[in-house]
C-alpha cells in the first residue's frame, strides 16, 4: 500500500507539474514575416527557455484572433494576455500622450527616437497604462513611413484631395488634413482591400508593413518620406501579469529584454529587404524626394504641432522636443 500511495503521489506531481504551465496567448495584426512578428516569435523561444518550459506563449498573427478595434478591449477583459499595438492605439484609450509618437518629422533618424523609447519619458508613459489594467513591458521598432498612392506624390499639393489611411488618431487626421488629404480611419486588415477597389487612394507605413501586405500589388507609387514613426509597446493585462510567481515574472522580463533587442536589431534590415523587394516586384515606382521636395513636406506638415499640442500635453511635447533637437517654429 505504501508504494501504491508513494507512485500515485508521484503521479499526482507530475500531472500537477504538467498542469502548471502558463499559456500566455500574444495577438498582433501584422504578417508573421515582419519585424513584429519575428520578434514576438523570437520572445516565445526565449520565454520558453528561461522558464524552463513553465510558460508557453502562443503567437497568433496576421489578426488570427482579433483585428485592430477589438485586441485592446480582449486584452482588458482577458480574452488574450499580450499584445504589441503600434502607439497610436493608445490615444484612443484615454492615454493621449502616446499620440506624440504620431507626430510627423518630430525623429530624425532611429537615435532621436530611442533617447524617448530606452528613457525616462518613455518609461513614464508606460506607467500611464496601468490605471486602464495595461502594463507596459517594452518599445519594439518597426521603422519610419512612407507615403503611397496610385498617382506620384512629390510635392505636398500631389496629396489634395486624395483619401489616405490611417490609424485611428487624431494627430494623424490632422497631418493628412494638412497638406489637403482625407484622412480615413480603418483596420489594418482590411486596407489592402480598400486599396485594391480604391475606398482609398493611399496610405502610409513602414515599408516591410507596406510589402509584406502586398499593397505594392495596389500601388503604384511610394514615395520614401520617413515623415513618421511607426513602434509598438509591447502590452500584457495587468491582472495577470501581477498574478505570476515574481521568478516566472523576472524571467519573462528577461525575454523581453532579449526580444526588444532582437526586435529593433531587425527593424531596419527587414524594412530595407521589403523595399527591394518592393522595387524588384516592379509594380510600384519607389521615388526619393530632394530635400527641397522633403523640405516643403516637413513645413506643410509643421502646423500639426500647434494645432495638435493640447491634445497630447505641451508639457509632453516638451520633453520629446528637448530630446530630439526639434523645432517646429524654425521651419
């Protein structure tokens, strides 16, 4: 009887120890082949090895499981425990901060932008999302934007009247307002069909969004302006990310930590390969504006900052401003 109760312990262990693994479901919208989806891929790996298997997180791309509208409101309930929404997502929220990021020309080049993402203003607007049940873990890169359309785009007065998708912020209406556009709010899911049976003349993104959604098969320009940025923040519901044991928590951390260095490492590499692939596939005209042509652009776009400072807080504007040297007063 003894050993009978000892196996039937050892047993019970096992089937407890089986049991005991935490399922951490990671939803994106975007291809598998992208910077984000890579890198959340590589963070699965690196979660399982440091946990030593205790933690399976399971990715689903490409909006398997929710599109745009419905993911933050899943992640809330916890319908699903990770997400990695690009920053404008969280305007909408009630976080409107965030909508600095959406800003156009406000980063030169990745360096401007990383002395926000890797710093204490970054940080700070993180800590933002946890009254709304959010816990904010990392910035991930996916790259600057570029606008296409089915006509040439080289001088601001190319985009009147033209419709341009956008996510939903209200920066972003206003900088398409700017130089004459219409702005049309839309699921990333559905914009290559919007594309094809011309909802909308255009839009904007980081080339390997831009590619590796085929929108080059509806476009037949882009023209590279890298007027915006376009990152995630890399989410959990704060419930359940308070809920785990502080060594899985740590290690999870750890991952994250080794993903979000993946993640931007790949950033520019992906973009760059996608935008061969773009001029290779010989259906879109890449066109690279003068920088008289970039110039008169950034000075269109300029009264964006004022019109727009109230919404996201001068004092936030502020401080991403004494950051990355830039003026819009001086254009």
């Amino acid at each position: 009887m003894k050993l009978k109760h000892i196996l039937a312990a050892a047993l019970l262990a096992v089937g407890l120890s089986a049991s005991a693994q935490t399922i951490i479901k990671f939803s994106h919208v975007v291809a598998a082949d992208t910077p984000k989806g890579k890198a959340a891929v590589y963070f699965a790996e690196k979660a399982a090895e440091l946990t030593k298997g205790k933690v399976k997180v399971e990715v689903y791309a490409n909006s398997a499981l929710y599109k745009d509208k419905e993911e933050m409101e899943a992640l809330q309930i916890g319908s699903v425990q990770m997400l990695a929404p690009s920053l404008a997502k969280f305007g909408p929220l009630g976080v409107k901060e965030f909508e600095a990021f959406d800003f156009p020309f406000i980063f030169d080049d990745t360096a401007d932008l990383h002395k926000i993402t890797q710093g204490p203003v970054g940080a700070a607007m993180l800590a933002k999302l946890e009254p709304k049940g959010i816990k904010g873990l990392a910035y991930w890169d996916n790259g600057f934007k570029s606008f296409s359309a089915n006509t040439p785009l080289k001088n601001p007065a190319d985009y009147k009247g033209k419709k341009f998708r956008i996510q939903s912020s209200k920066v972003l209406e206003e900088e398409i307002r700017s130089v004459g556009g219409i702005p049309q709010v839309m699921a990333f899911s559905e914009v290559y069909q919007a594309l094809q049976t011309g909802v909308v003349d255009g839009t904007e993104n980081p080339i390997s969004n831009f590619y590796t959604q085929k929108m080059h098969e509806v476009q037949k320009h882009l023209t590279i302006t890298n007027h915006g940025y376009l990152g995630y923040a890399v989410i959990v519901n704060k419930k359940f990310w308070d809920g785990l044991p502080a060594d899985v928590r740590g290690q999870l951390e750890d991952a994250m930590k080794k993903a979000t260095i993946y993640a931007n490492q790949i950033a520019q590499d992906e973009n760059d390969k996608s935008l061969e692939g773009v001029k290779k596939s010989g259906k879109t005209t890449v066109y690279v504006p003068t920088k008289e042509e970039r110039m008169a652009l950034k000075k269109a776009m300029a009264p964006v900052h004022l019109k727009m400072a109230d919404r996201v807080g001068k004092e936030t504007l502020k401080q991403f401003y004494s950051a990355t040297g830039f003026d819009p007063a001086k254009l």
